[in-house]
C-alpha cells in the first residue's frame, strides 16, 4: 500500500491532496473538451458537414454505415467515416452512446497507430470525444486506447498530440486508470509537451499531469521525468497565462519528498517569494500554500525562505490577503520565526562557550 505525506493545509477548503479535476482549481485549466481544430477545408466536407447536423436526430443508420467504413480496403472512406464520426461525437452528447453501441471504439482505436497522420488524428480525436461521456470511458480503456493514444502523443501531428493528451486525461478520470496510463509511459510524454507544446499544448499538459499525479508512483514519474524545470519556468514568467496551472499542478508534487527536493533544486523558492509579492490574490494563496507544504517539516528550507526576503511579503499578505491567505501566510511566518529563534538561540550559545 502506498503511503505518502498528507497535507495539513487546506485550500480553497480542501486539503491540498484532495485538490482534483472537479474542484474550483480545475477553472485554472484549459476545458479539454471537444476537439478545437474544426479545420474542414473542402467544399464537399463542408456540405457533409452540414448534412451530418442536420441528420443526427435520426442517426442509427448513418452510424452504422460510418462503423462500417471505418474497416474499409478504402483508405479516402476511412479516412470520410472517421471524420465524421469525429463530428457526430463532437457537438452531440447522445451520438457519443449510439456511436460506442455501434461498435466503433475498436476500428477508431486502430486508426490511432495509422502512419496516415490525417487518419490517426481524426481517429485521436474521436476517442477523445467520445471519451467526453463519462459512461463511455472505462470501455475506451479496456478496449485497449491508452498505448496508442501514448504513441499518438509521442509520434502525432500537433493536433494529435494535444488531444490524445486530453483523451488520456479524460480517461484517467477512472481512477482504475490512473496507474496503467503512468506505467504506459504517457508522463514522460506530457511533461515534453508541458515544455516544448504550444500554448494550448501546455494546457493540455499540464491538466492531464495535474490529474494523473492524484497517485503517488505517477508523481514520483513525473519528478523523476524533469517536470519541475518547466513548471518553475512557467511559473516565473508572469506572460505565459500558465502561473496558475502550473502552480496547480505544483501542488500536488509538493506532497511528496522527492517534488519538495526538485522543487527547491530548480529555484522555486525565489518564484513563489516573488508570487507572494506581485501575483493575483489566488496566485498568492496557492503560492503560500506550497510553501507552508515545503517549509512544515524542514529546517533547511525555512531558513532558505526566510533568507529569501518571504517575510515582509507575508506579513503584507496577511493585511491583505484572502482569508485562507491570510491564515496561512500567519502559519508560515510563525514557522519562520521559530527558525529564526533557533538560530539565534545557538548562535548565543555558541558565544557563551
């Protein structure tokens, strides 16, 4: 059984543990919903489009013929049924069930491993949309999705990147799920695109680690796998609109020894001090609270924040802070100020010898 340090402070009235993709944090993330690309440039594609719409009212028969043309000898009908299917799954909440019922998590599932990229990303993004449905996840996963939506994250277009990294978020939100999509070398993975993704890459990113790091082997994967360099990088930079999410996702790895020790190795320390200063008033919050996490049980690293300046900061902070803030940043200084005690208390024994 694994066991690991539990918080004892609480955000947003949670403990930090029990941080999840449901809580208020997850307003910090990108939705991850549906597909975004929405690139259909043909002029027949367009009118099929239309059609699709306007048909899927009454679309047991079109769905079944789609299934079926997903196994076609014909790579061009393949590549029209997976499009399609992709629409259907995108904008209507009851084709995402008629579609699964239809059979076509399998045929969809093959075409992710496509060396085709446009058959592998519209077979990526069906699964992620139909993934959207919370009944259909659990079969998506014993049907065999995660290793090749990991290869589509490793291998894939862009697109295909960004949305198999949403579709493995969507289903690691089975908690069964969360342990084999770490062991399927999906963290790796998405701590790349946290660093190297584009924008939308990295919030996609960053929300798919924020949930799979609820179990501690996947954060111990995700240390060990270089996560904190980006997240501190990220967080530093106050223009990237990824302050939150990666101090969200910070959150979750502070819990453990081994994300405090990167953490400080990577010069977080000097990052949170300076949230606390100029950072809204929930980056301030969440900033305070990585540090009470980090500070609660090491000397060394009290002495590093207080060296840092933290203090007047968070004295500033508890005159002007949220509530919760304002209660922890007093946690905090109380803590440092015992540090600062002890040292002074040896330093005047070590006069008096």
């Amino acid at each position: 059984m694994e066991t690991e340090v539990q918080a004892n402070y609480t955000y947003m009235g949670r403990s930090l543990r029990e941080l999840s993709i449901k809580d208020n944090s997850s307003s910090a993330f990108s939705d991850c919903n549906s597909d975004r690309s929405g690139e259909f440039p043909t002029a027949s594609s367009q009118s099929r489009r239309l059609l699709i719409d306007c048909a899927s009212d009454n679309s047991d028969d079109l769905i079944q013929q789609l299934v079926f043309d997903l196994e076609s000898s014909s790579i061009d009908e393949k590549k029209q049924a997976a499009m399609e299917i992709r629409l259907l799954a995108k904008n209507k909440p009851e084709n995402r069930l008629k579609i699964v019922r239809a059979g076509a998590i399998k045929p969809l599932i093959s075409l992710i491993s496509s060396s085709d990229p446009q058959l592998q990303e519209n077979g990526v993004t069906a699964i992620l949309n139909l993934s959207l449905c919370e009944g259909n996840r659990e079969l998506i996963a014993a049907s065999g999705a995660i290793k090749p939506l990991v290869r589509a994250l490793r291998n894939g277009t862009s697109t295909a990147k960004e949305n198999a990294a949403c579709a493995l978020l969507r289903l690691s939100q089975v908690e069964e799920n969360k342990i084999p999509i770490g062991r399927s070398g999906a963290i790796p993975l998405l701590v790349n695109l946290l660093e190297t993704g584009n924008f939308r890459g990295k919030k996609d990113a960053s929300t798919a680690l924020y949930t799979l790091c609820a179990v501690k082997e996947n954060k111990i994967r995700a240390v060990e796998s270089g996560i904190m360099k980006p997240l501190v990088e990220l967080m530093a930079d106050f223009g990237s609109n990824m302050v939150d999410k990666s101090a969200f996702v910070l959150t979750v790895l502070v819990t453990i020894a081994e994300g405090r020790a990167a953490l400080v190795e990577e010069g977080g320390i000097p990052v949170l001090v300076e949230i606390i200063e100029v950072g809204s008033e929930r980056q301030k919050e969440i900033a305070v609270a990585i540090l009470l996490q980090i500070c609660d049980a090491n000397l060394a690293y009290r002495t590093m924040v207080t060296r840092e300046g933290a203090v007047p900061p968070l004295i500033a902070l508890t005159v002007s802070g949220t509530s919760r803030a304002k209660q922890k940043a007093e946690t905090l200084i109380a803590l440092l100020r015992q540090t600062r005690s002890g040292d002074t208390a040896a330093t005047t024994s070590d006069a008096s010898l």
